[in-house]
C-alpha cells in the first residue's frame, strides 16, 4: 500500500467496534495523512462529538448492536461530513441521511481513500 498524503491533516472519528478492523482501518486512515480518534460504542462516540471537534468522521452503521444514527446527527447538527460503513447486507439508514456517502465491509482501500476526499472537498 502507498502512503497518500492529503492537503492538510483532519482530525477524523472512526466508530467501529471491531477490535481488529478498527485497528487496520485506524492504520489505513493514518497512512492518508488523518490524526484518527477511535470510539468502540455510540455512548464513547457521543461523548467524543460533545468533548472534541472533528473535522471528518467514519461510522459503522452497528457498533455493539446498537445504531449509529444519534452520533450521526450530532455530528450533522455540528457541520462534520461523515460517512457510514456496514458489512450487514441490505443495511439502510432514515431518510436524513440517504444522501451520505457508504461503503461496504470489506471495502478496498483506493474506495476509502475516495470517499473521505470527497468528504474533504465538500467540507474545505
């Protein structure tokens, strides 16, 4: 893998609650140049969006058998670009957040590394 160095260096949320994925895809977010902050759980997410400012965010859809979506809004009500990630089949999101970019578990990293440019565009 190639190291990609993005214009400037986001502070980035990951919420993922697998140990092992969390710590590739922490390593993968790293080597694009983002300062990443990881969260295990929506309630450590929740506390992170209060306590910390956030320049992007990667949510997985289920994380410990619970939704997203609260931390979802924070973030949106906070002006942060996300982006949501699930490896369940058929997964969907509410309305208020069908326009936000997804991606699939597994996913390549070329397609995350697209992803969170986009997110960057739309937020710089």
């Amino acid at each position: 893998m190639t190291k990609h160095e993005p214009a400037t260096q986001a502070r980035l949320l990951l919420v993922e609650d697998d140990a092992a994925l969390a710590e590739v895809t922490t390593d993968l977010l790293r080597s694009f140049g983002h300062a990443v902050v990881h969260a295990n759980s929506v309630r450590k997410a929740l506390e992170l969006a209060r306590s910390r400012e956030f320049d992007l965010a990667v949510l997985d859809v289920n994380v410990d058998n619970h939704l997203v979506f609260p931390v979802a809004r924070k973030l949106g009500i906070a002006g942060v670009p996300f982006m949501f990630m699930s490896g369940t089949p058929g997964t969907a999101v509410p309305s208020e957040f069908r326009g936000r970019p997804f991606l699939f578990k597994p996913y390549r990293p070329r397609d995350m590394l697209r992803t969170l440019s986009t997110l960057t565009l739309k937020a710089g």
